[in-house]
C-alpha cells in the first residue's frame, strides 16, 4: 500500500547492476579485478564480465563505440586510506575531494576509459 499520495507504487525490484561500455575489455577486467580489488564473478568473451560488489554487480559491456556512462560510488570508512591504497594500485585521482553536503566526503577516479568512479566516506 502506498502511504504517500503523490508518490506512484513502486514497479521495480531492487538495483541489481551497474554496468560500463569498455572499448578494451582486457583492460577494464584488469582495472576493476587488480586496482579497485572487486572479484570477477562471471565473464563472457570480450563482450560482458561481472564483478561481485556486494549487494549491487557491477558489469562490463563491451563496444567499440561506448555512449556515456554512470559512476559506480562505493563506500569506504576512511576515504584517505583508501585513496592511498587506490593509488598504490595505479589509481589516479582527479585533484578535487568533493563534499557531499557536510554528510559526506568524495573522491574521483577514472577508468581505461575515462569512466569516473568514487569512493564515498559517510560522516558518522
């Protein structure tokens, strides 16, 4: 039952992927697998793979004319560790740390495709 008159019922279940265009497939397993530390669960060819990033997959769809794509955001306790270790990695951040309207800090990285992705700290 909906309790809020302006708001239509929902018809979509939870978020269950996110996914990429990649121009190289080899590159962004590589990226996502060895530098942001997610585990491959699934690959097809060069034409799809999955990685577990817990609740949400995230996924890579190849095309060799990639349109724009999303942001993948994930949490992170301590977004200063986790950028250093991100880095250690080969990582590399755009010089802006965003934040989130004083609830939250940000940081941007991109990957072989120039996607951006970001680590989120929560304030406590």
């Amino acid at each position: 039952m909906n309790d809020t008159p302006d708001r239509p019922e929902p018809i979509l279940g939870d978020l269950d992927q996110i996914y990429y265009w990649t121009r190289d497939m080899n590159a962004a397993v590589a990226f996502f697998r060895d530098v942001v530390g997610l585990t491959l669960i699934r690959r097809e060819g060069e034409g799809w793979a999955e990685f577990d990033a817990g609740p949400v997959r995230l996924a890579l769809h190849r095309s060799d004319d990639p349109p724009a794509s999303g942001t993948a955001v994930f949490r992170v306790e301590d977004l200063d560790a986790a950028r250093r270790a991100l880095e250690q990695r080969g990582a590399v951040f755009d010089e802006f740390v965003g934040e989130a309207g004083g609830f939250a800090r940000f940081a941007t990285f991109r990957d072989p495709d120039g996607d951006p992705v970001q680590i989120i700290e929560y304030r406590r």
